[in-house]
C-alpha cells in the first residue's frame, strides 16, 4: 500500500470511528436504519445507524476521492482483528454488544496511531 493510501485508509478508519460514535449509531441484522428503525442501504441520506460493514462502506464512501479502493483494506483490517468468522457474522451474533465493535475500532485506530503502520 502506498503512503497516500495509507494515509487515507487511516482517514477512512477516524471517520468509521466518528460514525459508529455511541451504541445509538449502531445496527444488527441490515447495512443501515433509519431513525424509526427501518432498514435501509448504507447511502440512505436517512441512514442513522449502521452495522460494522455499513459504517464500512460509508467511511470509505465520504470525505475520499479513493472510495471502493478503501473499501476492501478496511475490511481487511477489520477481518484480522476478528479473525476467521465473517464480519457480518461477527457484527450479527446474538448477545454482541456495542463496546465490543468499538474495541474493534479502537484496536484499527491503534494500529493506525502506530509508527510502523502499513496497512499490514
């Protein structure tokens, strides 16, 4: 990964941090819901809550010109941090809480934060 992208995968990793912010911003079961509760695609202008993968999608969608390019790292990243199940799995499991997909975003950050952080 180049420097440039590098430097916008962490970007990418701040604004999935900024948008998955409190248990409220989050979601189960769809990309996204709206406030009322109803499920809708991630891009929704509507969309308040997201699941893991969703608020994914929407990090890498906004604020970078890399988009989709973005969108497969971060994943990446997230999958080493969860190890062999599915993200959506993951995000989906009964009893799953949201401080336990923050200290998956929170162990991305850190490794961003890192001095040798490469995307690896």
């Amino acid at each position: 990964m180049t420097e440039k992208n590098s430097t916008a995968l962490i970007g990418a990793i701040e604004r999935l941090a900024e948008i998955l912010n409190g248990p409220d911003k989050w979601t189960q079961g769809t990309n996204a819901r709206t406030a009322d509760c109803r499920p809708v695609h991630w891009s929704h202008p509507e969309a308040s809550s997201f699941c893991l993968i969703g608020a994914c999608a929407k990090a890498t969608a906004e604020g970078t010109r890399f988009g989709e390019l973005l969108f497969d790292p971060l994943l990446t990243q997230v999958k080493k941090r969860l190890g062999k199940i599915s993200i959506a799995k993951w995000n989906d499991e009964e009893g799953r809480t949201f401080d336990e997909v923050r200290a998956v975003i929170e162990r991305l950050r850190s490794a961003a934060a890192s001095a040798n952080y490469r995307g690896n």
